[in-house]
C-alpha cells in the first residue's frame, strides 16, 4: 500500500491513496484555517472507528439491531516532568441498544478490542524515513 502527501497550502496537509482524498488541516490558533480535521485528531477517531466497525459486524452477523447503539471514546492526557503532554489511556464506553442480548455483552468488549488499529500500537512498526531528488 502506497499513499501519496500533498500540500494543497496553508497548513493543510493531505493524503491521497486509492482514488480518496483525506483532508487534514490545523486547528486556527495554530495557523491553520480549521477546514478539516488534524492528523492527530484522525488518529484518535480511527481507534473509536476501527473498533466500531468490529462492533457492527459482530451485530451485523448475529442480526442484532444496533439502533441507539453508540460508542463514546475519551482520551486521558499526561504532562510527564518532561512537559510533553502525551496520550497515556483510551477508554471506550459501548451503549448497547435496549434488548441486547445479555449472552453477547462480553462478546462485544472481545469483538472491540480486535480492533487493527489498537493492535498495531500494541506492536508497532519500524519507521524509515527517507529523502530524494527526483
């Protein structure tokens, strides 16, 4: 898989793979325009996301119906003595809908935390960044 970086101006960064365009920009207090989301901020949404895709089709495969249901994600920052503030816990709340099947609530949590994006943090990848003149 390959994704190609573009700078279309300001502070506005995009990555472009397979046909889709993802738009990221800077909040304006740190010199963007707020068009879009940052990287950083879809970073965090892929974790809810990730996971919730692993939700449905749990319920997709089991035909429970996920009307009212949702997943809630906060973020906990630490400030280390070193200041950099960093994301120390991710906590994902899922509401289940009214009748959900109590044999399937552990189930959901397991389904949850199969997510790929968790797991790559869990284990990450080497980085290798290059330069070139083409």
């Amino acid at each position: 898989m390959e994704m190609k970086i573009t700078f279309p101006g300001g502070k506005k960064v995009n990555a472009e793979f397979d046909g889709i365009v993802i738009p990221t920009d800077q909040p304006v207090e740190s010199g963007g325009e707020g068009s879009a989301p940052s990287p950083f901020s879809y970073f965090l949404a892929s974790l809810g996301t990730c996971a919730g895709i692993y939700v449905l089709s749990f319920c997709q495969q089991r035909e429970i119906a996920t009307e009212g249901m949702s997943l809630t994600q906060k973020m906990e920052f630490v400030t280390p003595e070193d200041g950099k503030r960093r994301l120390a816990r991710v906590v994902i709340d899922i509401a289940l809908p009214p009748g959900f099947p109590e044999k399937y609530r552990n189930a959901i949590i397991k389904t949850a935390e199969l997510c790929t994006v968790k797991k790559v943090l869990m284990d990450p990848p080497e980085f290798v960044i290059t330069t070139r003149i083409p």
